[in-house]
C-alpha cells in the first residue's frame, strides 16, 4: 500500500451502478480451494464437497474502497479458472483482460507450492506480468495438517516477484476479504485501471 494512502475500508454497496469494473482471475492446481475461496468471500458460504471446475466461473462482488480521502467504487469480476492440466489450452481466453491475478496453493500439500512458479510463468507469458498479482496459502485452518514452511514460502516469493502474500481459510473465512480487497487496492493504486 502507498505510504501516503490510509488503510482501506472494508465496505461493500451493491447498489452502485458507477462501479468500475476490474477483472482479476485466481489460479491454482486443482483442490486449493479457489472456488471455496470465492464463494466464501460472495455469498459467504462454503461447499464441503468438492466439484472441480470445468472451464471458468465467473463471480461479481461490488466493492467501496476508500484509498485516502477518496471513495473508488468498484465491481470485482473474478475468474476462477480450471486447474486441470486438460484445460491449459483454453485459459489463453479466459486470462485476456485481467487486471489483477491472485495465485493459490494449499497449505497442507508442499506440491501446489512448487507448482505455483509455473502458474505465474504461464499467467506471465499471456501478458499479465505487469499486473498486480497476490500469493494466498489456503487452508490456514488445518494448522495439525501444515505441510509448507515459512522459508518455502519466501523462496516462492522471491522466484516470482510476488511480495504480498496471505494466509486464508475458506472454512473459517480468515484473511479472505482482505486479500480480495488487497488486490482491489493494488489495482487502483499502481493504476492497472484508471479511475473514472
């Protein structure tokens, strides 16, 4: 966040019809909990069985974020795109666009860790390494169950240049509106999407 910027404010108005729209897409192998991830934040429920996702779902969630003395509304559109190695062929389509990439791996399996450099060199190569992205470790919640180390983590950071991270609960709900919001902030103030 710019030194100069207050925190932003958590408030939401979905009946704001001047929004702005900005698109970001959440990426990820499959069984992180990307679609958990969405419906916890949207519609604040959770599904306890697992459907993959085939293709993409897109989600809308209007949001107000207030960056110094100045409200921005916004309309979030979030993708959330197949993990499946059998759809990389069709993400090209569903990452044109985006203004915001958040990359998720699970906390309880170190492979999803190490298979994020190549999401983020996948999302580089169709054009969006220049947009701001978010590192989420999901499943913050199965602490007994952690398999992922603290320094993993920084070395994952480090290789693909992603400097902020969150840890979340799509269960519990932890960490997961601020880091849809921290990706909304960083939208708006590197000026990925000008304001209206």
């Amino acid at each position: 966040m710019s030194e100069n910027l207050e925190p932003i404010s958590f408030v939401r108005n979905a009946k704001d019809r001047k929004s702005i729209p900005a698109k970001i897409i959440i990426i990820g192998d499959p069984k992180v909990g990307k679609t958990s991830l969405i419906l916890k934040y949207v519609k604040n429920q959770i599904d306890s069985e697992y459907l993959p996702t085939v293709g993409s779902r897109i989600s809308k969630e209007p949001v107000k974020l207030l960056l110094g003395k100045e409200i921005i509304n916004v309309s979030l559109l979030i993708w959330d795109i197949a993990g499946q190695k059998q759809f990389k062929i069709l993400r090209k389509v569903y990452y044109n666009g985006a203004k915001g990439v958040i990359l998720v791996f699970d906390l309880t399996n170190p492979q999803t860790l190490a298979n994020l450099p190549d999401w983020h060199t996948e999302a580089v190569g169709f054009g969006l390494g220049n947009v701001p992205m978010v590192l989420v470790g999901n499943k913050d919640d199965l602490a007994d169950e952690r398999a992922v180390s603290e320094e993993d983590v920084n070395q994952v950071k480090e290789s693909t240049g992603i400097a902020n991270y969150f840890e979340t609960s799509a269960l519990t709900g932890t960490r997961v509106t601020e880091m849809f919001y921290s990706i909304a902030e960083q939208i708006f103030t590197t000026g990925t999407i000008k304001r209206r």
